[in-house]
C-alpha cells in the first residue's frame, strides 16, 4: 500500500498500513470496482461488526522509486 502526501507532491510507498489493507477491499466491493466471488452476507449476521476478508500482502513486490 502506498500513502499520498496532501501538502506536497510526493507518495510514500514505504509504509504497509493495517488499516488501509483491511479497508481497501471493501470499499472497492461498496464502489462497485470488483464484483463479489462469494455471496457477500448481511451485515446483521456478524452482530460484532466484524466480517471476515482475505487479503494478500505483496510486501516482496518490487517498488518505484520515490522521492522520500
């Protein structure tokens, strides 16, 4: 995952931020970017608010350089 800078010019790719990754796929499934492979349950079945995602992490994958 990346972050973008709001005061200058400039994305910061060193960073893996939890809580960007554990939203990500979610808000591409409510933005309609990605279709569901599995029936996607309603919310009131998980009264913790917790629904289950898997995510992989490319950590290894090679990166751009940036100015940093």
């Amino acid at each position: 995952m990346f972050q973008v800078a709001v005061d200058e010019p400039l994305v910061d790719w060193r960073g893996n931020c939890g809580n960007l990754t554990s939203a990500v796929g979610v808000c591409a499934l409510d933005a309609g970017l990605v279709e569901p492979t599995e029936p996607v349950p309603p919310r009131s079945l998980f009264p913790s608010g917790r629904v289950p995602t898997k995510l992989r992490n490319r950590k290894s994958m090679p990166r751009p350089r940036t100015k940093t």
